[in-house]
C-alpha cells in the first residue's frame, strides 16, 4: 500500500504542474526506455497488425535510413545520444503518412512517408521532429498529467500491469500544439550542424499544403495549418543562421526504387 504522506506529495506536484508553464515529468530516464521497450514489443508482435520491414533483406535501405540517424546524433545537439538506443524499424504500409518514435527512442516509420517525401532533407525533417519528440520526453511529460496518482505510482513501483496499460497508451499518444512546435525546432537544431537544409522537414508540410491540405494524414488532425509549420522552420533555420543547403534528392529517388 502506498504511504499517505507519498500519495499527498506526488499529488501536490501533479497539482503545481497544472499550474505551471513546465510541465512536471514524474518518470526517470529509465522510466522512457522501459515505456519504450513495452511499446516497441507490442508493435513487433505477430498479433500487433504492424508489418515490419525486414532489416535483413533490406539492408541498403536501412543503411540509408541509419546513416541519417547518426548524421542527427553526432550533431552535437541531441540531449540523450547516449541513454537512448534510437533504433529504426520500418512498417511496410503505403497507405499510411506517418513516423513516430516511443519514450526512449525506438523509431517507426512507415512506408507510406517515405515514398511520399521527395528528398533526403525531408526525411530527415522527419526523423528529427520524431526523436525531439522523444528527446524532449514528451511523451512522458504528458502522461504525468494524463494518468491518476495511484497509477503513475503503480508504474514507478515497476507493477507490470501498470507498466503494460500505460505502455499501450502510448501507442495512439497525440501531442499537443506546443510540442509539436518545439520537436520542430529541435530538428531544426539537430540537422543545423550538418550539410543538410536545416528546415528539411518543411517539405513535409510543403506538400501537403500544394495539395490543398485535403490529404492532411490523420496524426495531423489536430495541427491542420501546414502553413504555419512551414513558417516555423524556416524561421528557426533563419534564426541559428544555419548554412545547409543539401537536399541529397538525387540519392533519396535511388533508395526509393529498393523499397518493396
């Protein structure tokens, strides 16, 4: 039984939180990769519905894919390079505009997006406002005021039912505005070092906007406006003065074509 004076103080907390402009994160850093692992193990699970794209036959791909990873790693930006394993799985749908990364830094993503974007930039656009996400512990953040006290606290105990529930929540997990636009800027911050466009992942965002926004993907739903994320990375580029100009086009089209 957890302790009353334990109860009221992880209570208080939640309450200052709400009542404060940073949010509070009740979870460790080991908290986010053991969320990570919960969620990373039922997406692989042969009753998950998700189709993996295996790494083995697709080496090429994933190798370009990876490259991209530590292009964003070793830009000396990223606050948990270290901690986090930043692993890569890709799910064979086409049908599907999306990329997400769990607590901890397992990356997904679809088939769908790939062979939507048109250039490596863009890609890693992407890839960097998915591990901001993580890096900026999101997700986290947000279930400390999502979750009741006695669950959280359940979870932090190690209770694996807890552990699982709140793990399968994280699946379907939406961010809210200001997340959004900080992951945004920290892929902006992350690619600023390298040789690539900084606001790669505009392009995203530019495609759907010259398609008149009608096929705005569904993790979207609640940040419809295209226009100002576009403004938002390209201010942030202009504001870290960042000198990339490469879009790797040219090599993006050529891992296309290895895709199945």
């Amino acid at each position: 039984m957890v302790k009353p004076v334990i109860f009221f103080l992880v209570s208080l907390a939640l309450l200052t939180a709400c009542n404060s402009s940073k949010q509070l994160n009740l979870f460790s850093i080991e908290d986010d990769i053991k969320f990570g692992v919960s969620v990373a193990s039922q997406i692989e699970s042969d009753t998950s519905g998700y189709t993996i794209l295996d790494s083995a036959s697709n080496v090429k791909v994933y190798q370009y894919i990876y490259d991209i990873r530590n292009e964003l790693l070793n830009s000396g930006q990223v606050k948990y390079k270290s901690e986090f394993p930043w692993r890569i799985r890709i799910i064979q749908d086409d049908s599907t505009l999306n990329a997400f990364c769990t607590p901890g830094g397992f990356i997904y993503v679809f088939t769908g997006i790939m062979k939507f974007l048109d250039s490596g930039d863009q890609l890693a656009g992407i890839l960097g406002h998915e591990m901001g996400h993580a890096d900026l512990r999101h997700s986290t953040r947000q279930m400390t005021q999502m979750f009741g006290v006695q669950l959280l606290l359940e979870v932090l105990a190690g209770k694996q039912q807890a552990i699982k529930e709140v793990g399968g929540a994280l699946i379907g997990l939406k961010f809210s505005r200001n997340h959004e636009v900080e992951a945004d800027n920290n892929s902006v911050q992350y690619l600023c070092p390298t040789n690539y466009n900084a606001a790669g992942g505009a392009g995203f965002f530019e495609k759907i906007q010259s398609m008149g926004g009608g096929k705005v993907p569904e993790f979207l739903s609640t940040h419809p406006d295209p226009g100002n994320r576009i403004q938002g990375f390209n201010a942030k580029k202009e504001e870290l003065n960042c000198k990339g100009t490469a879009t790797y086009k040219n090599e993006y089209q050529e891992m296309l074509k290895l895709l199945p």
